[in-house]
C-alpha cells in the first residue's frame, strides 16, 4: 500500500497478512495460521493483524522454516 504525502508516494511500514500471503505464495489462510502461531512476526492491532516490513524481511533473511503452500 501506498500512501500520498505532500504529492509524493511513500510506502507504508506494514504489510497486511495478505499481502504477505501474496509474497510468501501462500494461501489467506495458512498466512493468518502461521501469524497466529508466531510463525511469521507480527502484531495485533485492534482487530486487525499487521506485519512490519523490515521485522519481515529479516525474518525471510534467516528463515529456514517457511510456512508450507496450502
């Protein structure tokens, strides 16, 4: 997601859990299965789960467990 700002485009500092249900090649529900089981970080938000970019990409970086496709 992309965010306006002064007319300049920033990126916001989360991805949703389908985003990186997208990037991961993985179905809705096995990303929100492995967010709820601590497997991929994230935090809670009211109601809704969000995942930091750069806690993402640190933890693709040194993951040798990757949730399985399904």
């Amino acid at each position: 997601m992309e965010l306006v700002k002064g007319g300049r485009r920033a990126e916001s500092a989360t991805y949703t859990v389908d985003e990186v249900a997208v990037l991961l090649g993985i179905s809705r529900g096995v990303a929100y299965q492995s967010v709820h089981d601590g497997e991929i970080p994230a935090k809670r938000i009211g109601r809704r789960w969000v995942i930091s970019r750069a806690a993402f990409s640190a933890w693709l970086a040194t993951s040798d467990n990757l949730p399985k496709a399904g």
